[in-house]
C-alpha cells in the first residue's frame, strides 16, 4: 500500500482506514515507512494514534511491526509502539522502531538486513535477527552521523526469544519407537507436516 500508488503499478492505495483493515486482517508483519511521532504513525491522508492501535483486534493473528518512522518506539514515553504490543486484542508480539529520529539512508540499510536475516532459515528468534541487523550498522558508526544514530536509537518492543514463521504455521506428525532401551543412539524421529503440500523433514536426537 503505497500513498501515491499511482507511481507503483499494482498497487493499493495506502489510506488510514485501508491500513486498520490491513492490520485486522492478521497479516504477520506490518512495515510502515513514512513519518512518526511518539503516539502517531503518517498513513496516507491521515495517522494512526495510541488509540487506533488499541483498539485493533488482529489477536491472535498478532502481527510483528517493523516501523522505519521517527519516536514511535519511544521507550520514556507512552508510545504508539509499546500501545501495539501491550493491546489484549490484537496489535503485535514485537515492534520495531526507533526512539528518536529515523536517518532514511541507514534505515534502508537496517531493514534490508532485518528482512534478510528473517528469512534466513538459522535465523528464528526475533531477537537475534534484529541484532544482527544492527551490526549492518556499524560501518561508519565511528563518527556521529545516521549509522550511529540509528545503530543507538533502534530498539524491540517484546520478548526477543520469539521465533519467527516466514510460512503457514501447520499441525506436525511425529514418528518415533514407543520404547527406547537406555543408551540405544542413534534414535531416529520423523517429524511429517500434517499438510501433504509440505515435504516431510527427517531428523536424528542421540540416545541419552
């Protein structure tokens, strides 16, 4: 969803009402790009505010926030980032944001490497993508400019120990002996997804 869509062929209209419904629908992450407040978020022709994110109702389709906007992660005030993930309804299990300004040039660089660390398969909690993200960073932090400035403002709203889904959470079938004899190894478990799109993953646990 864009504001001026009509330079973004196939695009939707970015509108603060088309963005609520966005939101409620449960998509598993929201990214917004434009400008912020401590308790606002830009939207097209309007904002969102403390109070439109809580009185969203995504749960429990709760979505991940990762904003590129200024002060919504203001974490010494009553911010907008903390009213998403602290809504009992819905909102998000994390959001991502900044608790001062947002440079765009080290933005950019923060969210390419976040997204590429998401959908890095080693790469499952939260936490730890966002810290590595962080480290694209560092060059050119030694002097105070938008890489520091960034690289000190970012902060995760939310348990970092989360894991991400970068796919259809689905039922698992798992195959094992009913009885194991102490110290048997190796022990092999099968572990099918309940889907048969899926294709199945076999893995080994050594005996203890």
């Amino acid at each position: 969803m864009y504001e001026e869509s009509e330079n973004w062929p196939n695009s939707i209209p970015l509108t603060r009402q088309g963005a609520i419904d966005s939101i409620n629908a449960g998509f598993g992450i929201v990214h917004h790009v434009g400008h912020g407040y401590r308790n606002t978020m830009s939207i097209g022709e309007g904002t969102l505010s403390n109070a439109d994110a809580d009185a969203l109702v995504n749960g429990p389709r709760n979505s991940v926030v990762f904003a590129i906007n200024c002060s919504s992660a203001s974490i010494d005030f009553n911010s907008i980032g903390e009213r998403f993930v602290k809504n009992p309804n819905g909102g998000s299990i994390a959001y991502i944001g900044t608790s001062r300004l947002a440079f765009v040039t080290a933005s950019r660089l923060y969210q390419d490497a976040w997204f590429a660390e998401v959908w890095d398969d080693s790469t499952r909690q939260i936490g730890l993508a966002t810290d590595m993200a962080r480290a694209a960073l560092i060059p050119g932090s030694d002097f105070d400019g938008p890489n520091r400035w960034n690289l000190m403002a970012t902060t995760l709203l939310g348990d970092p120990e989360v894991d991400l889904y970068t796919n259809a959470v689905i039922p698992m079938s798992v195959s094992h002996p009913a009885t194991v004899a102490l110290g048997t190894t190796p022990l092999t478990v099968t572990v099918t997804p309940a889907d048969p799109r899926w294709p199945g993953r076999r893995s080994r646990a050594q005996g203890r």
